[in-house]
C-alpha cells in the first residue's frame, strides 16, 4: 500500500476540547521548512530560570528596575525601603538575561539585562530567563520575542479582563513558545546586523537633534531672546512656608533658581489670550459612542511636539447642533492639557485641515489665534521651547505624578509679538530646517521599517544575514 501523504492546509477543524482559548493550539499551525542545520524548539528548552530570589528586608534600601515598551530596554525605576514594597520577594537583575514585563508584553516589554544595572532588583512581575548560550544568544532570544508576529502571539495568549489592568503574559506560556534557532555563526551575523541598523538609526535621531537645537538657537537669535541655560532642578528641598509659591513643586524650585523671570526680547510680551480664543474640546463617554453622527477626533496620542501624527485617527459622535463649537480649522493649534515629562507638558502641535469636519477630545485645548496678528507657526514654535513651556511646567497641577495645565494658564502664557513680516521672515527660517528635519525623519523610519523587514526574513531562514 502506497503511504498517505499529508498535504498542507489552510483550513481545518479541531475538537471544542482542543481549542486553546480561541487560539488555534501551536501544534496545528503550518510550519514551514527550516534550512539545514536549523532546529525548531520549544523556548522552555533552552532558557532556565535564575536563582536568588531574596526575602525583603523593611529596613533595607532596594534599587528597583523596569522594562520599557517596544523593545527599548530596561532602565532604573527609584529606590525604595523594603517596607514600602508589597512584594514579598525580589529578585535580582541578572546580566545578559532576557526579561519582560507580564503586564506590558503585548507592547513588545521585552529586553536583555545590561551589565550596569545588575544591582537593580525586580517584582515577580518581570520573569527572567537565562539562555544556553551553548544555543542560543540573549540578543537573538530578544529579535524574537519583539518581532511583530511573536507579538501578536503574546497578545492571543495573554489572559485578563482589561489590556491596560489586568492582562498577563504568564511565564509557562513563554516557555511553550516554538522558536526557529539557526546555528550560532548565522545567530550572531543576524545580531550584528541588527546592531549595525541600529547605530545608523541612532545617527540619524543625533542629527535630528542637532537640527533641532540649531532651529531653536536661531529662533530665540531672532527674537533678542538669551537662550535658557540648562539647569539640573533638584528632586527636594525645603523652604519655609512664606516662600512657597502655589502649592507647586515647579513654581517653588524655578522661582528659588531665579527662573520663574521673563527673557527680555527686542519684542513686547502679549499673553496668548489676548490674541487668541481658548477652548476645550469634548469629552469622550459612553454616550457619544461613534454612532449616526460619527466625527473623527483627535487625541492626546495625535499632538506631537510640533506635528500630528494621523497613523490612528478614531471617531466619536457629535450632532450637527454641536459641530460648531468643536469642529477644528485650518491653523488651530493645540495643547496638550497633562504630562508626566516637562518635557511634554503642554506640547504643542497645529491642524492644517488634514481631515473634513474633525474635532478633538477635552483633553486638548484648543487655541484659534488672530492671524491678523499672530501667525499659528509663529506660536506654536515659540511654545515649543523651553522657554514657553516653562510658564505651563510653573503653573501646572500635579495629580499622581501627572501635571496638568487648564485654559486659564493657556491664556495667561506670555509669548513674545513681532510685527507679522518678521513672524513670517523668522518662520520661514524655521520651515527651512523642519523640512530638512522632515527628510531625516523619513530616512530613519526607511530604515526602521527595511531592518524589522530584514530581520523577520533571517528569523524565518528565507534571508541570509548580511
């Protein structure tokens, strides 16, 4: 009798009972051929935990570390007495080996432990994992576990009720993930191809930077404007009670540094209000669900620093009757009401009309400035400095950690006024080197995008390593 053979396929059924929470068992999905020498395991085999989890001592300081997002490391979080943890065991960070967040891995919360960091500890909510390095290299481990597919994997297995809460990526669950392990020559021309990507995409962000500060030089140049010193704030100290301004951690530490003052400029002050009209825009609830009158609206999450990104723009419902109050046009620009960063707190960005009959959320204030007087570019430029921002870092509120700015402190931000031929005369220097600034941009997303695409086909085996 002539032996079956089993042909590929792109449908099937399986058993209720073989259903892996609504994720088609691993075992069943099409795999494809591996080159030779290669070999496909389970990461469980070649990974093991490390040893040396410690008893919290309440007396004893303890350096706590994270994990960011997106694959971009791990990084010292604060020091904190053993009882103010709730934890009841930590364990150290272990050089070389690979960790993620269980709450944040469908953000891609992987990462390799770095040497200078191996006195940091961590919850039990960073699992880590030492890798057989007779098999496997930690760096390749980490291409693997923030490629987009693998992501998306993490994403299906994870349990909870809610993606920002509750939803963890348990570790048997890692373990039992099948990875694709060429030998190590070919692991290591993958790495060193990765690292060379990345020391490009760095050169490309360092110009970016430097662009960035000779644009903001030449601005404050035009305005008579001294440049602010860069000044390191201290995270306490004490003052007396006469001397404290607004209840405001910000307030008190610029005005004991001397940097609460405004920067002379050959230029007269206006506030921002005076030339301007200030709103909030609507607040997002479960009523105003997209529905029969369905808006696109901008978020906190579309306001950069200086430009909107449109990648995702979602929609919110807003009658007719109501359009006029929120509807944005051409030239408004927009602050973000609350960040935990100085530097993004009241962030600026300007629509130009992108979309028809768009609004944007309460958490963004919404400026309409007098063009008659003051160009958008103009302001949006100038709040983007260091200098304008400093008015909304004094003045903001802080709730958790999280400063926020409200109307009035919009209205109230001082903002040198040129004559509008100067406005323009300054503003298409500063166009000059976003455009330049665009093209860097550009460039480096190329080459983000080539090496993820890159890497993803040597994973696979239907790419050599460069």
């Amino acid at each position: 009798m002539t032996a079956a053979v089993t042909m590929p396929r792109r449908a099937f059924a399986v058993w209720w009972k073989d259903l892996e929470r609504w994720v088609i068992p691993s075992n069943l999905l099409l795999r494809q051929a591996l080159p030779p020498g290669w070999k496909r395991v389970r990461i469980g085999e070649i990974v093991r935990n490390p040893n040396g989890r410690v008893l919290v001592e309440p007396e004893k300081e303890y350096k706590m570390a994270g994990v960011k997002w997106y694959g971009e490391g791990v990084f010292y979080r604060e020091t904190v007495r053993g009882d103010t943890q709730s934890a009841k065991f930590l364990t150290p960070l272990v050089p070389g080996a690979l960790i993620y967040n269980r709450l944040f891995a469908w953000k891609a919360s992987f990462a390799v432990v770095p040497q200078e960091l191996a006195d940091c500890f961590v919850s039990s909510e960073f699992p880590q994992f030492i890798p057989d390095k007779n098999v496997v290299l930690s760096d390749y481990l980490y291409l693997f576990c923030v490629r987009d597919s693998t992501i998306r994997a993490v994403n299906a297995a994870s349990t909870g009720s809610s993606a920002v809460s509750r939803n963890r990526f348990k570790e048997e669950d890692f373990l039992d993930f099948e990875i694709s392990l060429p030998p190590l020559v070919e692991q290591k021309a993958i790495v060193v191809r990765w690292r060379e990507a990345q020391k490009q995409i760095a050169a490309v962000r360092t110009r970016v930077e430097n662009i960035e500060a000779e644009i903001q030089n030449r601005f404050f140049q035009d305005l008579g404007v001294s440049p602010p010193a860069s000044v390191k704030r201290p995270k306490y100290f004490a003052v007396w009670w006469k001397e404290l301004v607004r209840f405001s951690f910000g307030s008190t530490t610029d005005t004991k540094l001397g940097l609460d003052i405004r920067h002379s400029s050959k230029f007269p002050y206006i506030t921002l209000g005076t030339g301007a009209t200030v709103s909030y825009g609507i607040q997002k609830c479960p009523s105003n669900r997209p529905g029969q009158h369905s808006r696109p609206y901008l978020r906190v999450a579309n306001v950069r620093k200086g430009y909107l990104d449109l990648t995702e723009v979602k929609e919110i419902n807003v009658p007719d009757s109501e359009m006029e109050n929120y509807r944005l046009e051409p030239g408004d620009i927009l602050f973000v009401e609350g960040n935990g960063s100085r530097a993004e707190l009241g962030r600026v960005g300007k629509w130009n009309g992108e979309i028809p009959n768009c609004v944007h959320q309460n958490h963004l204030i919404k400026v309409r400035v007098d063009q008659t007087r003051l160009l958008p570019d103009y302001a949006m430029t100038w709040f983007n400095t260091e200098l304008g921002r400093g008015h909304f870092f004094r003045a903001a509120k802080s709730s958790s950690g999280l400063g926020t700015i409200n109307s009035n402190e919009v209205r109230n931000a001082p903002i040198p006024l040129p004559p509008l031929p100067a406005q323009r005369e300054i503003m298409a220097r500063v166009a000059s080197g976003r455009a330049e600034i665009a093209r860097e941009r550009e460039n480096a997303e190329r080459m983000e995008k080539e090496i993820a695409a890159d890497i993803e086909a040597m994973i696979l085996g239907t790419q050599k390593a460069k």
